[in-house]
C-alpha cells in the first residue's frame, strides 16, 4: 500500500522579508527529514490548507507581538477552535525581529498559544551549542538578520518534528 509523505504546512506573515528567510531554512529542515513542505505566506493562505496539514510551523515578525494580519487570519479561519479539527496535529513556531531583547520569545508564546487553542501539540528546540547564538526553546528566531546559527536552528525544527510526531502517534496506540 502505498503511504503519503507527511504534510508540513509552514504558515507565516512577513512583511520584510526576515521571517521569509527564515521560513527558507525551516522548509530545508521539513523536507531534509522526508516531509512534504507546504508552503504559504499569510496573504494566500486558506483554511484547506490547515486541515489538509499533519503539522503546521506558524511564523511572524515579531511586531511587539504577532501582526494583526496573521491574527485577523486566524481570527476569521472559521470555528476550528471549536470543532477541534486541527487537535492533534504538531505545531511549531518561529519569529524575526530587530532585537534579541525585543519581546521575541513573548511573540513566540503568542505564535504557540494560537496552535494550543486548536488543542495542537507543540515542539519547541532543544537545548544544543546553537543556542548560545541562536533560537529558543519556544522555536526558530532571528533578530537584524539571519545567521548561519539562525539556519541550523530553523532547520532543526523540522527533524525535531518527527521525533514527536512519532511520541504522540505510539502514545495514542498505547493508550487505545
Ligand atoms: C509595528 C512594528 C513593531 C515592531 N516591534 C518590534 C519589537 O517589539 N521588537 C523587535 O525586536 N522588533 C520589532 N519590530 C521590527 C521588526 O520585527 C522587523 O522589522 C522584522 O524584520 C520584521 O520581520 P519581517 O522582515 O519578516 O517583516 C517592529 C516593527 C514594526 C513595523
């Protein structure tokens, strides 16, 4: 029987171009680790899009926060949070700002509080030397510009994503 990559939907706002960067080297990740990478920014992105995912990595400049494009979005995506459609499925987020200091992991929770609201399971970045440079345990970051630290950690949330979408598939059959 034949079996379909899984679907990678990478999510995100950029109205600079930094978290466009960064999105590149997370969708290197995705599809080094044998995924399927969907690709959408904000602008062209539909809700079939969300359901048709396995996993969706949401990104946002980090606006003293998220924009409120990616949050009218989501705001205006139907009632998913309430018919659950999307619990289940491995979330992960990123963000680019000017400042390391500048609220990036508070623009991070934002981006993973959006994904638990859907009931959402998350993966975030463990810890590695990478991260005396770069990234947070919340996702992938990078503030003035992109690094070659910001890549190896965007792309690392790729990998890492099938690690845990392996947890919690054997977690459920054990459970059933
Ligand atoms: C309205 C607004 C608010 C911003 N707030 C912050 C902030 O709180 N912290 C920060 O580090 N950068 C902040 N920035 C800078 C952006 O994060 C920066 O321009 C980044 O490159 C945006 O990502 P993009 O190039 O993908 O659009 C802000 C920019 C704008 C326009």
């Amino acid at each position: 029987m034949a079996t379909r990559l899984t679907r990678i939907l990478l999510l995100y706002d950029s109205r600079g171009g930094l978290t466009e960067q960064l999105a590149d080297a997370i969708a290197e990740g995705v599809t080094g680790a044998g995924c399927e990478c969907l690709r959408r920014r904000i602008d062209d992105a539909t809700v079939p899009d969300l359901l048709a995912a396995d996993g969706i990595i949401l990104g946002s400049p980090n606006w003293s926060g998220i924009t409120g494009r990616l949050k009218e979005w989501f705001d205006y995506s139907g009632d998913l949070w309430e018919t659950r459609e999307l619990a289940g499925k491995v979330g992960a987020a990123f963000t680019a700002g000017y400042s390391r200091s500048g609220g990036i992991e508070a623009t991070l929770l934002q981006l993973i509080h959006l994904l638990l609201a859907h009931g959402m399971v998350i993966v975030g970045l463990p810890w590695t030397e990478a991260m005396r440079e770069s990234g947070s345990y919340y996702g992938a970051t990078a503030h003035g510009r992109v690094t070659d630290a910001d890549r190896e950690q965007a792309r690392a949330l790729g990998p890492g994503w099938r690690r845990s979408r392996r947890v919690w598939r054997l977690a459920a059959e054990e459970s059933s």
